[in-house]
C-alpha cells in the first residue's frame, strides 16, 4: 500500500555572508532566522531544506543554529561553482547553479531521496522572505502538476531586449512546483542558466522566458513578503 505525499518542501536558499547588498551580516542572520520560524509557524508539518550559498565560510555557531531551525541544510561554500559565481556577485547564477545541484540531490541523496516520497510540492522560497498571515497552504491543493507563480509582471528591461527576449517576468521570491516536474524543471534551469549568461538578464525574466505555459498556474497574490537585498527595503508580494 503506497503512502499518500501530504507534506510540504521548502528549499531555502540563502547567503548569509553575501558580498552584495546594503543588508549587515549581523541583519541578514537574525531576519533569516526570522524566516525560518516563520516557515514554521504557518506549515508546522513543512520540510525544511536550508542551502546557503554564501562566498565566505559560515561559523560553527551561525551553522549551528540554522541547523536547530530547519530539517536539512546543504552548505555550498567550498562547492567550485556556487562559490565562483558567488565570489563575484553573480547573484543569479549562483542561485540556479545552487537550486540545481540541490534539486540532484534531491534524485540522489538516500536519505532525501525517502524524504521525497512523503513531499506533494516543492517551494523555492528564498530566505528573509516571510509568509504573511493570509496565506494558506491549502489553496495549492489540486496543483499537481503545476508550477505555481504570482501573476507574471511587464518587463522594466529596454525595448529592444523586451522585443527580441522576454516582455515578461515571474517574482523567483517564492514559488512552487509539484515533484513530478522536478525533471523538467531541471532541464528548465540549463535553459535559464544559459539565457542569464548569454543575455545578462536575471533569473526572474529567464524563468518567464524558458517556463513552460502549460504548466503555469498564476496567483494574483503569494501572501509572501520579502527584503530586498540592495534597499533593505520590504516589499509585499
């Protein structure tokens, strides 16, 4: 008799110690903190999956507690290429080179592997990003086979790039998809990755640009708030 998946992955994606933004080191720990509890608080049966991908090493202590917070945590730092495209704030890059080799592991690793067979979807929620009180788990119940995003928004980028690559974009904030896409998503990301290099756009346009339609479901709102990195600045989304 097969089990039925009943609970939640959320993949945090961090940099604690990122060389990019106005964001402290000290701020960027305690909100991510915060962000962790409040995964918590509001999908108490989630699985939490933290992957950093920080350019600098992470103390023992921060380590530490990050691991009290969460299920599992992956730490890219000595990882070559995260830690090559972090070093040198490509942001974007390291993020999907990271998201990649998690979403391997997630196909490889024994232990993740059993944890896979209880997960009925998978979030990417990036960390010191926070679930506002009207979100509710259950409105992506009946998603299967869905990639679920907030509503895709125009692009800001120049005319010419809008014509001739993407006049669209979808928020990478927060957004979900069932686990019978993880291989498709997968190829996806190589499409990505390679359109964020060739183009020099970032991973929001090249997700609206490689996704593909027919297994978009858009919400009008993610009840997800987040900080913006080179602000500080909250924004609601």
């Amino acid at each position: 008799m097969s089990l039925i998946p009943n609970t939640n992955l959320f993949i945090v994606t961090s940099a604690l110690n990122a060389n990019i933004g106005i964001v402290t080191e000290e701020n960027r720990m305690k909100q991510t903190v915060e962000s962790l509890k409040n995964i918590r608080s509001k999908v108490p049966d989630a699985i939490i999956l933290f992957v950093d991908g920080s350019p600098i090493e992470i103390s023992n202590d921060k380590v530490q507690e990050i691991n009290s917070l969460c299920d599992h945590s992956i730490w890219w730092q000595k990882d070559a290429d995260v830690n090559h495209f972090a070093t040198h704030g490509l942001k974007s890059q390291a993020e999907i080179v990271m998201l990649s080799k998690t979403l391997a592991m997630l196909r490889s690793n024994p232990m993740l592997m059993k944890k896979m067979h209880s997960v009925k979807r998978i979030f990417k929620f990036s960390a010191r990003s926070f679930l506002l009180d009207t979100f509710d788990i259950r409105t992506y119940d009946n998603l299967c086979g869905k990639y679920v995003f907030k509503q895709k928004l125009a692009s800001w980028l120049p005319t010419e790039q809008k014509e001739s690559i993407t006049d669209h974009l979808y928020i990478t904030r927060m957004y979900s998809f069932c686990p019978s896409l993880i291989i498709d998503y997968m190829e996806t990301q190589q499409k990505i990755f390679n359109d964020v290099q060739n183009y020099r756009i970032d991973t929001e346009h090249a997700h609206y640009k490689n996704l593909n339609q027919n297994y978009i479901h858009e919400f009008h709102n993610i009840s997800c708030s987040g900080i913006v990195a080179g602000t500080g600045e909250l924004e609601i989304y």
